[in-house]
C-alpha cells in the first residue's frame, strides 16, 4: 500500500505536465487573425474543444478505473476497502459517460451550426 501512495502522485503529475503539450496542438487565433469568417470555422472549433475534452477526461477515467482495481487488488478481505475500490470504479463508469455525453453533445451542436445535422 506504501508503493501505491507513492506511484498514485507520480502519475497524476506526469499526467498533469502532458496537458500543456496536448493544448499546445490546438491553434490559437494571432494578433494578425481576422477572426471567425464563417460557420464552418465556428465548427471546426466546437470539435476541436471537444475532442480536448473527451481526450483528457478518458485519460482521467482511465486513471481513476485502474486506480480503483489496484485497490481492490490490494484490500484482500478489507470490506471497507473493498467498497472504496468499488466507489472509484462507480465514479468513474459514471465520469466516463458524462464525459462522452458532453462530446456528443458538442458534436451536435457542431453539427447544429452548420446545419449539416438536419440533412
């Protein structure tokens, strides 16, 4: 248990120093930008959030999932463990589906601004 207490920060640091590499690949307007021309850029903008946003948060999810199976690993016959183990993983079965529901959300209104949904 003394390992996990050590491993877990590591990796939420890792994890935390890689976020600024993936927002690094989206482009932000310059100074010389016009702006927003049309509604297809408008488009390209809702899913470009959105895909950050359902990236990072799969990421947690994933953390948070086997984070809660080393703790079920490791509880043994511990029921009180056991059923913070079986808390994590709720948490995140339920983190996962707001994440993917807000993408799919976004998506539609993507496809809401273009009107390329109604066709």
């Amino acid at each position: 248990m003394g390992k996990l207490k050590k491993i877990v920060p590591v990796l939420i640091l890792v994890s935390l120093l890689a976020l600024p590499m993936v927002a690094s690949a989206i482009r932000l307007p310059t100074l010389g930008d016009p702006g927003i021309r049309n509604l297809s850029e408008i488009e390209g903008l809702i899913k470009t959030v959105s895909n950050f946003i359902i990236v990072v948060g799969i990421v947690i999810v994933v953390i948070a999932i086997v984070y809660a199976g080393i703790m079920y690993a490791i509880a043994g016959d511990d029921t009180t463990k056991q059923g913070k183990a079986k808390a994590w993983l709720w948490n995140g079965v339920i983190a996962a589906l707001i994440v993917l529901g807000v993408g799919v959300l976004m998506n539609t209104a993507s496809n809401v601004v273009t009107r390329t949904f109604f066709r």
